[in-house]
C-alpha cells in the first residue's frame, strides 16, 4: 500500500481526486485545508471546486475522524495530517517555512522518514516537485486526466489499398470494411498503392461497416468558405453532419478552426433553420498581462475578449455579400435571435436544446470545466470545441491536462463525436511560418 500526500492544487484542479488513487492512503497536509478555505468564495471553477471539495470532506468527517483515516469508496483511506514543529523543523534552512508549500512539503518529509511504506508527493507545481526531489522525496504530477499530447488521436488516416478497391468505392458510392484499428467517424485518404494520385476522401462508418464518401459542398461554399485542404474538407464533413453530436478540432492558429465552425453554424442555423441558434462563446483569458477591469456594460467589457468571434462573422458576411446575396449584419442575426455570443461564465445551470455551440479557445478550459460544459447540452444540440493545445493562456492546465485533450481521447470511440487534427495554416503564409517557427 502506498501514502499519497496531496498538494493544495491537485485538489482544486480535480476536486474528485481523493477518489483516483485506488486502494491507497491519500493524505491531506491540515495546510493544504488551509489554503483551501482561502478559495471558497471565488466565484470562478476554482472557488467551485474548493468548495465541493469543503463538502467532500466534510461528509467524510461524519463517518470517522479524519486525523485517524476515513475510509474511501475505492477501498483506500483519506487522513487530514497535523504537522510539528518537530516535522517543521527538518527542512533545510534555504526553505522558508512560513510558506505554505514548505510546509506541505515538510509533512511529506515527515511522513517518509516514519513510513516503511512508499511515500509520494503529489503536485502539479513543478518548482514544488524540483524541491522534493531534491529531498530525496518521491514527486509526481497528477496525471489521472493526462492525454500525451504527442499521441493525441487525430482523427485521421492514410491507407494503401489496391487500385480496384478505389474504383469499386466511386462506382458503387461506398465500400464495405471492417477495421479493429479504426474510430467511428474517423477520416480517412485511400491512396491507390500503384498510383498515390489515385485517392478518395472517405469516412468510416462503423455501425454500419461502410466507407462513405465526403458529401460535395455547394459551388459557393459553406457560407462562400471553401476547403483549402483535406483536412478542411473533413472538418466541414462532420460539422455538418447532424448525427456527430460532438465535434472536437484542434490545430495551430490559422488553420482555420473557429472560421469553420462558425461558417457551418451559420449555414445549419441561418441558412437551413436545424437548429434555433448558433451560441459562440470562449472562455475569458487575457494573453499576456491583464489590463485590470473595463468600463463599460456587461457588453462592453465583453467586446475585448469577444472580438476574435467578431472578427470571424464579420469575414463570413462579407463572404455572403461577395456571392451577390442580401448581406446580414452581426446585429440583425442577433435581433432574430438566429446568434448569440457569451463568455462561459454565465454557462452553468443552463440548459440548451436544440442550438449548434461553438466553444473557441477551449484548450483554457479543464477537464472538468469542459464536463460542465457538454452536460448542458439538451435534445437536438450540437457543441464544437476548437482550439490549439500549445497556446494555453489559464495557468492551471498545459498541453496534456487541459480539456480539449482530455475529451478527443474520451469520446474517440463513440458514434455521435468526431475529431480532426489541422495541421496546415490557411491564414497567409507569415503567420502559418511564426506558428511553425516561433
């Protein structure tokens, strides 16, 4: 049996925690309760989740004392450690005690030296775990909703097949196959092996065992945008496709993520009136330095962070305008009530049917966040979540914790969700070169 010892922001980034770690012991420092009655009264995911965690505990305190060990429903047990001076006492002078790291890194020491068992610290501070480590302690990241990024699924694939396969699929409209290695709604390239410009872009069905092809756009576009590359072409496929309830697209900046999704939005919503109404929204992060509080209404202060939406719609209607057609305004379409764009804060307790979603920037959200999110999702509603893994501006998550990660590799293998990796800049060539190089 193994002593877990949980740093403060483990369980304020998952306040289900004290339950992913088996049939261990998990040990709570009484600092770390410290630090968290100090978030309760934020009113953000993290205040949330300190006080879920509050509650948690406080259950678990009615069922034995938590400074003996409670038992856990997975069979472990959850202590509320009280620390010494004594135990104070045995870090090196270079670390303050005064702070609260310190002191949660004091009682794992501590712990260690009175345990035969094995002992780890568990934190997501990486300084924090560069200390352990030099105390001789055992230290990992919380790792239960990591994704690596590097294996991340792509929804996509290449296949050789021989040159008859690839006739017999354009003659007939479909091919029959059956693949253990393949994902339901999983884009692929079949590539004749004796002619590699021999191809076809398909998707495979699984429920019915059947490649089918991508259905051919209209000649003006989805909102006059047109696929600029296979990958495009997939990702309009599915944001298409109202039976993929669940559309995840992930890619660099400018590969053209949230100008897709909003453009089939708008062309299901506007255009063909399947859903009541295209919601856009992202969650608020400032990049770089925050420039403090805005003046203004709810609106106003909003402008800012929204503007990158804005600008996307403002591109899509000159698009309607280029193809001769009565060009709407952003205001009109919001009038009737054909769009609507808010932050993610006022998102919880909602419920929302029949809309077509699309969350940008969603590689800032949580896992949990991102749980909050699709769970508000009624009949009829489709939700599309965008975003790019490398640029993460919420400090609390990175490239393999964050929550568009955690849900590509969680919803791969069902039927109603479909992903696709963008992996070529369509913005101009300048910024597809600085998101290469810089």
């Amino acid at each position: 049996m193994k002593k877990y010892v949980l740093d403060t922001n483990v369980l304020l980034h998952d306040p289900q925690a004290l339950n992913k770690f088996e049939d261990n012991d998990v040990i709570i420092p009484i600092t770390v309760i410290e630090e968290i009655d100090t978030f309760k009264k934020d009113l953000n995911e993290i205040g949330r989740n300190a006080r879920h965690v509050s509650r948690q505990l406080d259950q678990l305190r009615s069922k034995g004392n938590l400074t003996q060990g409670v038992p856990l429903p997975n069979g472990g047990t959850v202590t509320v450690w009280l620390a010494t001076e004594e135990q104070f006492s045995k870090l090196p002078p270079q670390l303050n005690i005064s702070r609260a790291d310190n002191r949660i890194l004091a009682i794992a020491v501590a712990l260690k030296a009175s345990c035969s068992c094995p002992v780890i610290f568990v934190t997501k501070d990486t300084n924090l775990r560069i200390k352990a480590d030099a105390l001789g302690m055992e230290a990992q990241d919380y790792r239960s909703d990591k994704v690596a990024i590097d294996e991340l699924y792509t929804g996509t694939k290449e296949l050789l097949v021989p040159a008859t396969e690839i006739d017999r699929f354009y003659g007939q409209g479909f091919l029959d196959f059956t693949d253990e290695g393949l994902f339901p709604n999983q884009c692929l390239t079949l590539i004749d092996e004796t002619n590699p410009s021999h191809t076809a872009l398909v998707r495979y069905h699984q429920e019915e065992a059947k490649l089918k092809p991508l259905p051919k756009l209209a000649k003006d576009g989805v909102w006059g945008i047109h696929a600029r590359n296979r990958e495009q072409h997939f990702a309009l496929d599915l944001l298409l496709d109202p039976a993929v309830q669940l559309v995840t697209l992930v890619g660099i900046a400018g590969t053209g993520k949230t100008l897709l999704a909003i453009a089939a939005g708008l062309e299901k919503t506007a255009d063909e009136g399947q859903y009541s109404r295209l919601l856009v929204s992202r969650p608020v992060f400032p990049m770089g330095r925050d420039l403090g509080f805005l003046p203004g209404d709810v609106e106003e202060k909003l402008a800012p962070w929204m503007q990158p939406i804005f600008d996307n719609v403002e591109l899509l209607l000159g698009s309607v305008e280029e193809r001769g057609k009565r060009k709407r305004g952003y205001k009109e379409l919001v009038d009737m009530g054909l769009m609507e764009i808010e932050p993610l804060t006022y998102i919880r307790g909602r419920s929302i049917p029949t809309q077509y979603m699309v969350v940008d920037e969603a590689q800032n959200l949580t896992p949990h966040e991102i749980k909050t999110i699709i769970t508000r999702a009624g009949e009829g509603t489709k939700i599309v979540l965008t975003g790019d893994p490398y640029q993460i501006d919420n400090p609390y998550v990175d490239a393999s914790s964050n929550g568009l990660t955690y849900v590509v590799e969680k919803f791969k293998e069902q039927p109603i969700a479909g992903h696709v990796t963008l992996t070529h800049g369509e913005r101009s060539g300048l910024a597809e070169l600085a998101a290469r190089l810089l």
